[in-house]
C-alpha cells in the first residue's frame, strides 16, 4: 500500500498542478468553462480508475492493457474522421483520442510481459501499424521509442534488438511522411504559446511540472524491482515524449491543454505501474 501511495500521491500533486495550470491559462483566454471544466473532470475520474487499478494483481491487467490499445486503435480507423485524420472514437458528447487515452498503460504492460513471449511484441507493432495508418506521428514516434527501449533492455542478442530498432524506426518515419492536414487549437496544442503570452514565468513553470510528472514514474522504479524500473522508464519515456511532440508539429500539449484523453490515460498509466508494487 505504501509503495503504491508513493507514486499515486506525488503523481496527483504535480498532475493537478500542471492540470490547474492549464484550466487558469484557458479561462484567461476566454475559453468557456464548459470546456476547461472537463480537464477537471477527467483528473477526477482518472485519480479514481487509477486507485482501483493499482489494487487489482497485475496478471489479470495487464494483457488487456497491452491488447486494449491496438483493439481501440483499430475502432478509431472505424469512426469518422476529420479531414482523414482518424485518431478518435465517440463516447456520447465527448470525443476520446484513443491513442492518448491507452498507450500508458499500454507500455507500462509492454514493459513487464516483454519477455514473457511474442504476443506481447505483436501488440505493440500492430498498435504502431494503427498509429501510421491514423496517421499520428506524435504517437507512432512515442511508441516506437518504448518500444526500442524495452528491447534494448529485453533483449541480450543484437541481432534482435538491430530487428525491433529498424522496424520501429521504420515505422515511424512512414508516420511522419503521411499527410496530417489538422491545424493546432490554440487552448490544446498551442497552449504554451497562450501560457507564453501571460507570462514567461507562467510558461517555464508549467514545462517543469510537466517535467516533473514524466521524471516521477522513473525515479519510482529505480526504487524497486528490475521490471519496475523498466515500466518506470517506459512510463517516463511516453509522457516526455508526449510533452516535447507539440514543439515539432501540431499535437496536444498533455494535461496542460485542453483534452481529457491524455489525462485519464496518464493516470491510467500511473495506476498500472503502482499497482506492481515490488512483486515484479
């Protein structure tokens, strides 16, 4: 329990930090609080589902957070898309980017069942096939980079980890060379810009919290078990990557700007690496 609440409690700090940040900075901008509110909401709800999740035994989660993630990618090419662009799935009045919403949790199951066999590995590459496909470059390159960091980690021989390396790179170049004619909201994927635009120091402290909440799943697992600090640096891995993308192209700024996906997914992350609690 103790080990759990040392990662779940600071998480939730710096995680409401960032998220009350990102709520002040839209609301100064005129946003309605219809719309910032939801950030508000899905820190809620995430808190909660990861609560629950770090007390369920990792063998009964796990691998349907690995598969959870390539079966929502798939049912996003499934929903309407918006100028092509399939990265989402409707859930009544809310739109969920899927990608977002599983891959936490996803390279956290990634991680630990990485040398358990190849259903694992087939997982994570159909998940990246669906990420090319979307097309989504932000999280095709994420996924890409955990995965050649569990590989070098998994596996002794080169050969492999020269396999895993090239077709993860492959894939996300491809990513990268396909169209994505979206243009960035300015309360979502520009929200550094409006943070800029109230203040220097506004800005600067709302990248260190960010920062800070994709450093704490690594410095939690180098506290632990080889498998947990191994999920911890995936972990870790995905929410930095998350929050450098949005410099290099028109992506969501994670739990800063508007959009409840990367929220709820974090946490959800969160709570599946919590809930290994040395037992790895």
């Amino acid at each position: 329990m103790n080990r759990r609440i040392g990662l779940l409690l600071p998480f939730g700090v710096l995680s409401l930090a960032v998220v009350g940040a990102g709520i002040f900075i839209s609301a100064s901008n005129g946003v309605p609080a219809g719309v910032w509110a939801r950030n508000g909401i899905a820190w809620i709800a995430g808190a909660l589902a990861a609560a629950g999740l770090s007390a369920l035994k990792r063998r009964d989660v796990l691998q349907v957070a690995l598969w959870a993630a390539p079966v929502g990618l798939a049912a996003s090419l499934l929903s309407p898309g918006v100028q092509d662009v399939h990265r989402w799935v409707n859930l009544g009045p809310l739109q969920l980017n899927v990608a977002m919403l599983l891959a936490p949790a996803a390279v956290v199951a990634l991680a630990v069942l990485c040398r358990a066999g190849a259903s694992a590995w087939v997982a994570g590459l159909a998940a990246l096939v669906l990420l090319v496909i979307q097309p989504d470059a932000s999280q095709a390159t994420t996924l890409a980079a955990v995965a050649v960091l569990v590989a070098l980690a998994a596996f002794p021989r080169a050969p492999v980890r020269i396999a895993v390396v090239g077709v993860a790179a492959a894939l996300a170049g491809m990513a990268w060379l396909r169209p994505d004619p979206l243009e960035p909201v300015a309360e979502v994927e520009g929200i550094f810009g409006l943070a800029l635009a109230l203040s220097p120091w506004l800005a600067a402290a709302a990248g260190l919290l960010l920062a800070g909440v994709a450093g704490l799943p690594v410095l939690w697992g180098f506290r632990g078990s080889p498998t947990e600090r191994l999920a911890g640096a995936a972990l870790g891995l995905c929410l930095l990557l998350w929050a450098v993308m949005p410099f290099l192209g028109a992506f969501p700024v994670p739990l800063l700007g508007l959009g409840m996906s990367p929220i709820i997914g974090a946490w959800l992350g969160v709570g599946l690496l919590a809930g290994l609690r040395g037992n790895g």
